[in-house]
C-alpha cells in the first residue's frame, strides 16, 4: 500500500508541547499510512550537545533504542515514541 504524496492539512488541529518548537497535530480523519506507524522515521533531529538531551530526556521517561554513539561525523541516538516510532537525534 503506498501513502499519498501531499495531504489536505487543512481540517487538523496544532498545538504546541513545550519550548522544543515542535508543533504537533492531531487529525480526526483516519490515517492513510497506518501500516507505517511504529516505524523508522527518515530524518534526524538536531541538537548541540546529545549526551546532555538524552539524559534529559531519560529523566522524563523518553524510551532509547541506542544509547548515544560517538562516530568520526559526530554523535547520535535513538529514541521511540509511544507508537514504537523511532527517531534519530544526532549532533556533529
């Protein structure tokens, strides 16, 4: 099953969580990629210093699926969402 390119956004509701400047959305229509929920995500989320952040974020309960590696491009770790997403977050 393939997802749709573009989606209407125009019915869904944001709201911001915290001071990450995330903006999150919630859509009351059904999800046209569910068999993609709980997957990989393909991108990465920056940050200055990722020792730092991942103990932050292991303090307020965020689940990590790799701890935070040290690489010759930088530094990098893996975390889920409660659908079992899961998300890079990486400094170079």
């Amino acid at each position: 099953m393939a997802c749709p390119r573009t989606q209407d956004l125009s019915d869904r509701r944001s709201r911001r969580r915290g001071n990450g400047g995330i903006d999150w959305y919630s859509d009351p229509r059904p999800v046209p990629c569910a068999h993609r929920i709980g997957t990989f995500f393909n991108g990465a989320f920056a940050c200055d210093d990722v020792q730092a952040t991942y103990r932050q974020l292991s303090a307020r309960g965020v689940e990590f699926v790799k701890p935070p590696e040290k690489q010759p491009w930088g530094e990098f770790a893996i975390f889920k969402d409660p659908d079992g997403n899961q998300f890079v977050m990486s400094s170079n």
